[in-house]
C-alpha cells in the first residue's frame, strides 16, 4: 500500500472498495472506462447474417471471456439446465479464452458442461479478435455475466452498446455498469 496522491477508479464500487480500506476519499476518483463506439456500434452488424453464420435458430446466451474463478462462469453453467426446462433447445454460445493460465480452470468448465449432460447445446467457439465480439454478441439474445467480482465489467458496457439484454450478477461494479 503505497500513499498515492490520488487514486483513479473504474467505478464507485472500486473507489468504495479503497474507501473501506483506509484511503482518503479526498484522494479517490471515479473515472470510468471507455469504449470505442467504432467498434461497439449495433448499427455495424447483421444480426440475421451472424446467427446464419452460427446457426443460430433458437434463444441463445452469450459468454466471452476467461475462464478465470472471479468470472463466475460455473454458475451461468450450473443454471443453464433450468433455462434448458423452459426452453428445451436453448443455447450457450462460449467464447472461452486459451490463456494457459486458465488451462485448469477451462477444464473444470468442460468437465462441468459434460457431467450436467448440456454438450449438445453448448457452442464452444474459437477465441476471435476483439474486433469481432461484437458480432457474437449482438447474434445473441442476452449476455450472461456471472461475475463474483469486477472492477469496472467491459463485457456489461459492450453489451449495453450493442443493445443486448443482459443478466448480470448483482455485485461489485456491476448493478453500475448495467444501470437502465
């Protein structure tokens, strides 16, 4: 803990998190993250053509990201036999980083897809180039974000650009982020 003459956050939930941890209030600041509008502009993308490309015919949830333990990824997975009893042909689109520093942890999540008996609608795409998530993401019909902690929740932003509803755990920056 070095004393820093001021502190930027990336949200209230981070600035509240230095709060409780003895830094003056006088030396934090909110400065939220950006995100190009270039990139994430529902107006750029097919929504028709990607679900084409996909194949896309039924309810479709969207994951990106890294398979990491503060993501919160099993839980979406976990839950995801209770939306297969209300939509029987549901799906969950995957794009799971292969960072190898989440090697076990994408395992786990392989492992946890093939013993709940959901592979069969599980899409588990190829990472692509960020350039291109938009596309993924708007071909959806929600975002799913399980997260258990974020500091500010890039995917939450982008989604809400792009117009994707989004369900989202009620926790740290996130009820920020998703607001309205």
């Amino acid at each position: 803990w070095l004393n820093y003459d001021a502190y930027a956050c990336v949200s209230k939930s981070t600035q509240q998190q230095l709060l409780e941890r003895g830094v003056d209030a006088k030396k934090t600041h909110v400065v939220y993250n950006g995100l190009s509008y270039e990139i994430w502009n529902p107006k750029k993308y097919k929504r028709s053509e990607m679900r084409g490309k996909l194949g896309l015919k039924t309810f479709t949830i969207f994951f990106s990201g890294r398979p990491g333990v503060s993501k919160g990824l099993e839980y979406a997975i976990n839950a995801f036999p209770q939306v297969l009893e209300k939509i029987p042909d549901a799906k969950f689109l995957l794009v799971l980083s292969k960072d190898t520093a989440y090697k076990k942890q994408h395992s786990q999540i392989m492992k946890l897809i093939e013993n709940l008996a959901i592979k069969s609608n599980v899409i588990l795409h190829e990472p692509v180039p960020y350039q291109d998530l938009p596309k993924y993401m708007i071909a959806s019909d929600c975002v799913v974000i399980p997260s258990i902690a974020e500091g500010f929740g890039f995917s939450a932003a982008e989604a809400s650009a792009l117009g994707v509803p989004i369900v989202a755990s009620n926790t740290t920056s996130l009820p920020e982020v998703v607001s309205n």
